[in-house]
C-alpha cells in the first residue's frame, strides 16, 4: 500500500533527472534517443537543440549524418506528432499506438468528413504501392491518389497512409542546416522488417516510466495519446513501486528507479520550441507553473509560438519550471539570443543564462562573428 507523498517540486527534480536536465550526460545521441522513447520533433531543428541542453561536448552535425544514414527517423507516432526514433522504435512502437492515429485521423476537422463512405484500405495500399515506387511529398501522394479518387480532397488522402501507415520522413527533412520539405516514404521499405515483434504495453509503459517517472495512468495516457490503460498499469502492480501525490493520487514507479534529493539545485536550461518534457503529463504541476497545459501557458503570455520571430527560439527552464522564452535574431554574421524570463532570476542564474547563452550561440552558429546574450527583464 502506498504511503510516501511526493510533491510538485520532488516530482519536477524526478523528471529533471531522468530527462537528463540536472546534469549534462556522456552518452552516445542514440542512447538518449532510446532512453526519451524519442524526441519531439514537428519542428526540425527541435531535436538538435533537445540533445545540446542534455549532453556534453555535443556536434549538431553527429545527429544529422544518424538521420542521413537511417540510424535514427522521423515518424508520427506519440499523440499523432512527428518524433524522432530509432529504427526499431519506429517500426515496434508504431502497432501499439495506432489506435491514436486511427482517431486522429477521424477526428481531424479538416479530413472526418472527406472520409465517409471511403474505402480507406484500398487508399493505404494504393498509397503504399506509390511510395515503393519513390518516396514523395504529401502533396504529390495526395494528387496521385487524387486521379483514382476524384471525388475526394487530395490532401486528405495522403493524410490517410500517413496515420493509417508507418511512414518516415526522410532526409534532408530534418537534417542540419539543410532545408528540405517533407517527403514520405513508407518506414519498411526504408528501413526494413523489425528485428524484434512489436512492443508489449508493458514494455512501452516501463519505458515512460523511466523517462518521466513517477506518473499516474492520465500521465502515461497523455504521453503517449492511449486511453484505457489502467487495467494494463493494474496487472503491472506487484512489479511497481506506489506513491501518492499530494492529492492522493497514485503515481507509479519503476522499482529500480531512484529519486533524487528534492532540495538539489535546477540550473537554468535552455529548451526548443517544442520538447516532450512539457507535453507528457496530464498534471503538469511538476514542470509548468499552476498546472497549466502548455497551450495554456502560451496563452498566458500571450505566445503565438509558431511566429515569435527569430531564427532559432525555445523556451526556458528556471529553477526546473517553464518560466520564460528565447530567440535568436540573426542580422548578417552578427547573431543575439534574446532571453525573456517571466519570474526573477537570481545573480547566479543570470550568470548561468549568460554563460549558456553565449554556448548555445555557438553551438548553433558556428561561423557568425560576433554574439551577444541579452536577458530582458522579467515580465
């Protein structure tokens, strides 16, 4: 029976460690890759950044030519978004979360309606049968299945193989400093059959546990986009360890894992746009003030996040919470990072932003001439 209490701030210090935030690691890109269950990836650049705020002496250039050479892929897999994955990730994970695709897909405002009465098996597999031909952007998948479909939008059918089938977005698409539009191809023909079956629930479970640990049942539904998982988290019972939060909910642990001291410093770390820390816990409590869900938090402070100018942005941990955002506006070969704290930063933290920000400059911009940190004050 569970009788130990964990609160906000010994759950974020968890999460912290686990995700790798604390403290820079010394581990191989693929490895942390596996260990994250994946990297949040809609927006290309974000992985590259992910992978610089968690690990040591850390080459863009070492993940892309992984994606070059198919050591790791793009897919939509968790809640429907793109991730980037290991091979054998992409193609054993992918059964077990396909049911959140299927609702994705039928859900979707823009494509429920186009679909009824449509035989979208006969879709998938002529639209399978295209890209083994060569691998294509959804525009010219949506137009070639459009000629056998002439009363459906072209659009939406290449939304269909692309939740109803395991596709991978292939490269330049997401390579570094390469501009490269999205182009499909289905993720057997480019990566070949699985080594292994696919993933029990158990498994995939135990994996989010030790990425994002401890969480309830909504937390691990929320990750991943399944409903209905706690009958499966009950039969995993005798092999877990049980808290409570401070409401009294029951949160879930592997039994292994290690929870470190609450009162352990967070140093400031500087997120991308989009990182899976933020997104894969029903109560956020943990990592985003007030609980709020991340939409609610850009709301908040007024973000539109897809167009907060700059040419590089993401946003900011301080004392191990969302508290801010950045950007770097580039003019020439001169580039600034603009950092925007919404809660008040200490001496020390300031000189850690400073520190890291002229890092992350040159981490990114490795040929411009000059840099520059400015830390506005907080809002």
């Amino acid at each position: 029976m569970a009788t130990t209490r964990l609160n906000a701030r010994a759950l974020n210090r968890a999460l912290l460690s686990r995700q790798y935030l604390l403290r820079r690691q010394d581990l191989p890109e693929r490895d942390v890759v596996d260990h994250l269950v994946g990297l949040h990836a809609q927006i290309p650049v974000g992985p590259y950044v992910a992978l610089w705020s968690r690990l040591r002496r850390y080459r863009p250039e070492q993940l892309s030519t992984m994606v070059e050479q198919r050591e790791l892929v793009r897919t939509a897999l968790m809640r429907s978004t793109i991730h980037l994955v290991t091979p054998q990730d992409c193609l054993t994970l992918r059964p077990l979360v396909q049911q959140v695709l299927d609702r994705d897909l039928h859900t979707n405002a823009s494509h429920a309606t186009v679909l009824r009465g449509l035989d979208v098996d006969a879709v998938v597999k002529a639209g399978l049968t295209l890209l083994d031909e060569q691998p294509r952007t959804p525009s010219e998948l949506g137009k070639a299945l459009h000629e056998r479909w002439p009363d459906r939008k072209p659009e939406t059918l290449a939304y269909a193989v692309r939740n109803l089938a395991a596709l991978v977005q292939i490269p330049p698409r997401g390579t570094w400093n390469k501009a490269g539009r999205t182009v499909h191809a289905s993720a057997r023909t480019w990566l070949g059959e699985p080594a292994e079956e696919p993933q029990s629930m158990e498994r995939m479970i135990r994996r989010y546990l030790a990425a994002f640990g401890p969480a309830s049942v909504r937390d691990v539904q929320a990750w991943c986009g399944l409903t209905k998982l706690a009958e499966v988290v009950d039969r995993m019972r005798p092999e877990l360890k049980v808290y409570l939060d401070q409401a009294g909910k029951e949160l879930f642990d592997l039994p292994e894992a290690e929870l470190p001291d609450p009162g352990i410093t967070a140093p400031p770390r500087y997120l991308p746009e989009y990182d899976n820390v933020f997104l894969s816990h029903a109560n956020r409590e943990r990592i985003i003030p007030e609980g709020l869900s991340f939409a609610q938090w850009c709301r908040k402070y007024g973000l539109l996040m897809t167009v907060r100018g700059g040419v590089l942005r993401g946003n900011l941990l301080i004392g191990g919470m969302l508290q801010g955002i950045w950007r770097v506006d580039k003019e020439k070969k001169a580039c600034t990072l603009v950092v925007e704290p919404f809660t008040k930063v200490s001496g020390k933290d300031l000189g850690t932003l400073e520190k890291e920000g002229q890092a992350l400059l040159a981490f990114a911009f490795p040929k411009a001439e000059s840099f520059d940190v400015r830390i506005l004050p907080a809002r």
